[in-house]
C-alpha cells in the first residue's frame, strides 16, 4: 500500500480531528477546528484542507452538517505516524504497581492476573496469551497420601509448571502393584515431552502391562489426563462481560468470546501482527471487524505472550498504549522473579 503523504497543514487538521473525535464521539467542524490548532488559518481554509481529506480516504461526513470524522484510515494513519507518544500517567502505574504486588500465582497464572489488572484499570475486555517456547516434559509424578485410601497425584514439568487431582485408591494397590507403577513412570512417563502422551501411547502402554492392566490403568489413566492439562498456549479473558459494552450486541460478544476461547486462531494473529494497535478488518476475523486491538508482548526465555486491550475503534490510543506497554514490562519482570523463586 503507498504510503500517504501529508503537509504539515493536513497533518495538524487530521491530528486535531482524531483527538477531538476521540474525545467527544461527535463530528468536527471548521469553527471548532479553528480553537484546537494553533496558528490556525482561516475557516475557509480549515473547510478546504478537510475536503482534500475527505477525497484522500482520511476523513468522511457522516451527514449533512458541516463536521467530519476520521475514516479507519485516518485513525490508522494517526496511530502510526502522527500521534505524539506520551507517559503512563503516574496514577495507572501506581495502580498497576500495587495490584502486581500482591500476586502470587505460579508463573503460568500470572498473565491471567495481568489481565485482570489491566482490565480493571482501563474498564476494557483484555486478553492475556501465553506461550511456553520449547519442548515441554514431564519432569516428576508423585502421589502423596492425604488419608488412609485418598491420595494426591502430582505432575510436574521441567518448566515448573504443574497440575494435580485427588483421588482414592482401592485396597487392590498392593506395594508390588505401586512398584510396577513407579517403573513405568519412570521408564515410560517421565522426560517424555507432552505432545507425545497421546492416547494410542497410553493404550500401548497399558496393553504391554499384561495381567497388570486392567488394575494399573485408572492409575496411569489419571496421570495422563493430569499431564493433558498442561497445555503449551494458554488463553484467558479478563473483563468479558466489558465486551457488551463495546459491542451492544450479545451474540457478537458471545462470537468474540469463541473466537478467543479457540486459543489457535487468536495466537496465530498475535504472532502474525506482533504488538501494537491492530484494527478489526485488518486480523481477518469477521468477529472482530468493528473493533480494535492494542497489543504488547511480554516475556523471557520461559515464558512468552501477548497482552491485548479490545475496545472500539474509538480509543483514547495516547493513553492507553503506554498503559499496556508498562503492563507488559511489568509482567516480565514479576514472572521472571516468579519463575527463579520456582527454580531456587
């Protein structure tokens, strides 16, 4: 797409029409134009300046009156190249500050969190994307008693990540059955990477236990429907309900929340358009069509993702991108110090 050109003139008068825009909802005219730049020419010349913008795709009149409003491409064009970048205001990184600080999650709940916070402070839906670089294994399994017959199954991988689920054991579990049990997880299960325990693995391991099958495979079953649940990407929500407000449409709200939910397609665009703001009609997604998405990367060589704000095309983009921007700086730096505390 050629980039387009502006003088400095058209420059102050698109610049001036987002930000008044984006403030009242309402169009923009000439006389009040004139009051938002400075130096400002004429009105005449302001009326002339918004037609060429009009004829180049950046602005459009809704209706017959004299005001315009920016297209998707002006707001676009403003993002990208004329908006000036500002500071996180003092009180949103107070507020972010102390609410991290009071988190104390295991370092794969952690984005959730962040979401959470981010959400609160701007009253916007926020999506919170993890990713797990690298090959994922079952580092340890345990099962610890909790009474006589009732015990917890523990799995954990070499990314400290864990899940667990209690359960009861019959008196069938003899100290010989649990041997065979410990053999196989720690010949067949454990250092196995996670995409490996499927269940045809799982079926031929049982089948090669001979007449210890059928009393070993709840037993085996439950570890690995434990490991399943530790999945590489993960995708969370904060703030659905918000998404109403956005759309002032439930069925669109609930398309939206599917479409994220499906985890795959809403990674897959993240890792396609990196961080920034990316407007609906350009992520391929009907869903998201009307909507736009300020994203920002977080991370470190255990962990990586996105955070994304999803709000109307009408944002208050100068406030809220270094609003996610600190979040996700943030967000690295207590998962990182979550995952040493994990490591030490």
């Amino acid at each position: 797409m050629t980039k387009i050109e502006l003088t400095p003139r058209k420059q102050a008068v698109l610049r001036a029409i987002v930000k008044a825009y984006i403030e009242t909802g309402e169009p923009i005219g000439s006389k009040i134009l004139t009051g938002l730049i400075e130096n400002a020419p004429s009105s005449a010349t302001l009326r002339n300046e918004m037609s060429e913008l009009v004829s180049m795709g950046l602005l459009e009149q809704p209706h017959t009156s004299a005001g315009r409003i920016p297209t998707n491409s002006g707001l676009k064009l403003y993002v990208n190249d004329l908006m000036l970048k500002s500071e996180i205001p003092n009180e949103n990184k107070l507020f972010i500050d102390e609410r991290f600080d009071t988190v104390t999650e295991m370092p794969e709940n952690i984005p959730a969190k962040a979401g959470e916070i981010l959400s609160d402070l701007t009253g916007l839906p926020v999506i919170a994307c993890l990713i797990t670089p690298g090959t994922t294994v079952i580092k340890k399994v345990e099962l610890m008693n909790i009474s006589r017959n009732t015990v917890m199954l523990l799995v954990v991988t070499n990314d400290q990540r864990t899940r667990n689920r209690i359960f009861r054991l019959s008196g069938e579990y003899t100290p010989q059955l649990l041997e065979r049990f410990w053999e196989i997880v720690n010949t067949k299960i454990k250092g196995k990477p996670l995409e490996e325990l499927s269940i045809g693995y799982m079926q031929s391991l049982v089948a090669s236990l001979g007449i210890d099958s059928f009393k070993l495979m709840p037993l085996i079953t439950a570890v690995f429907e434990t490991a399943k649940q530790i999945e590489k990407m993960t995708v969370d929500i904060s703030g659905a309900s918000r998404l109403y407000n956005i759309c002032g449409d439930e069925e669109r709200s609930k398309r939206i929340i599917s479409l994220i939910e499906s985890r795959d397609p809403i990674i897959s665009l993240f890792e396609r358009v990196g961080d920034g703001v990316v407007f609906g009609e350009d992520t391929g997604f009907s869903e998201l069509g009307t909507d736009t998405l300020i994203a920002a990367r977080f991370g470190n060589e255990k962990y990586k993702g996105y955070l994304a704000l999803i709000g109307p095309n009408r944002l208050s983009y100068e406030r809220l991108i270094p609003t996610i921007e600190y979040t996700a700086e943030k967000l690295t730096t207590v998962l990182t110090a979550a995952q040493k505390d994990m490591e030490d």
